[in-house]
C-alpha cells in the first residue's frame, strides 16, 4: 500500500494498546496470528498481561474499580490518532460497553479489561474517566507485564483478549513486506448441553 493509504493509515491504530475487537458485543475472545512473511527487523508484536497488572493494584484502586462500566468505541482510538468521523459514521460506529474488571471463569482470576477503544467510564465526567483509563493503561504496560514477541516465519501466536492487551511495533513498511494472517473467535460461551430425554 502507498504510504498514505486510507487503510494503511487506518491500520496504524494497531500500534496503540488495545484488545481485539473490544468495540463490539460479543468482543473477541482467543486471537491467532501466524506468521508468513516476516521483516528483517522490527515489527514485534507485544503482549501486556492484564491480570499480573490486576493484581499489582493496591486494595484502595480494586475497590474504587468494582463494578465500573466502559464504553469503548473504534472511532475513539482512531481519532486519537487524528481520523475524523462524520455523525453518521459515528453512529454506525456507536460501540460497545463492559465491566472494567473481568473474571477469567476457569481460573477466577481478575483482569483489567481496558484498551486504546475505551472512550470513557459510564456515569463519571468525561475528562475524569480518560484520567483514570490512562492511568490504568500506563500501570498495566510496565515492563514487568509485557512480553515482546519477535516473529519468525511459520510462528503461530495465541492470546486471550479477555486477559491481555497487545500492539504492533513499527517496522520500514515501504522497504518490507510483513504478512501475517489473524482469526479471531468471538467471545461468547458454549450453547448449554441440553438433556435429552425419552
Ligand atoms: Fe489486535
């Protein structure tokens, strides 16, 4: 793609910390990457563990975060990168709203569920949610918390959205080709297993 490509650009949003598809309900759930063509350098892809970053929390910010609701919206994280959207593009875009702090069912582990699409805290003003999901966004991406992963061809990356955050790191993309192919699985739970009786 030339340099200033609309999709090009619109992809550049992967570099901020983000859950895949946070934006819409359901949200992803597990997400795979596999490796194909992969640059020389650069191009890492890093991964912040959000439950290590749960747990760092003191007692007071835990209980000050309970039962918070987000709303998180791709039109926010693309217009903190300057995109601009019209109002009816805004509302086709209108987004999605979870808890801030999820539970992983199978560990019962807490995570912080925030991301680059988390536009604002239902109830509170504005400017005082941004304050706080920035702030949880710098606790959480310490260095501690993240693991750099530097791909190689044939890699294939698994993550859980419910428990991490991840961007892409920037490489020479008019000197490199990088192709790496996703899916992403929604995050919704098993149809009930229904008795059948005679
Ligand atoms: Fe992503």
């Amino acid at each position: 793609m030339k340099s200033d490509d609309r999709r090009r650009m619109y992809g550049l949003g992967n570099r901020l910390w983000h859950t895949d598809a946070s934006f819409q309900d359901p949200p992803g759930r597990y997400s795979m990457l596999s490796a194909r063509i992969v640059p020389p350098v650069g191009a890492e892809t890093e991964f912040a563990d959000m439950r290590a970053a749960y747990d760092a929390l003191s007692a007071e910010m835990k209980a000050q975060l309970e039962g918070l609701r987000v709303h998180h919206s791709i039109a926010h994280s693309r217009q903190t990168l300057g995109f601009e959207f019209s109002k009816d593009e805004q509302e086709i875009l209108k987004g999605a709203i979870h808890p801030l702090i999820r539970t992983i069912p199978r560990s019962q582990r807490r995570s912080l569920y925030i991301a680059s699409h988390a536009s604002r805290i239902i109830d509170w003003p504005v400017p005082e949610g941004r304050l706080l999901l920035r702030d949880l966004t710098e606790h959480a991406t310490q260095p501690e918390f993240v693991y750099r992963h530097s791909w190689r061809v044939g890699d294939l990356v698994i993550w859980d959205n419910r428990a991490t955050m991840h961007r892409a790191r920037s490489f020479d993309d008019a000197t490199y080709r990088r192709e790496l192919r996703r899916v992403t699985t929604l995050d919704i739970e098993p149809p009930a297993l229904v008795a059948s009786g005679s």
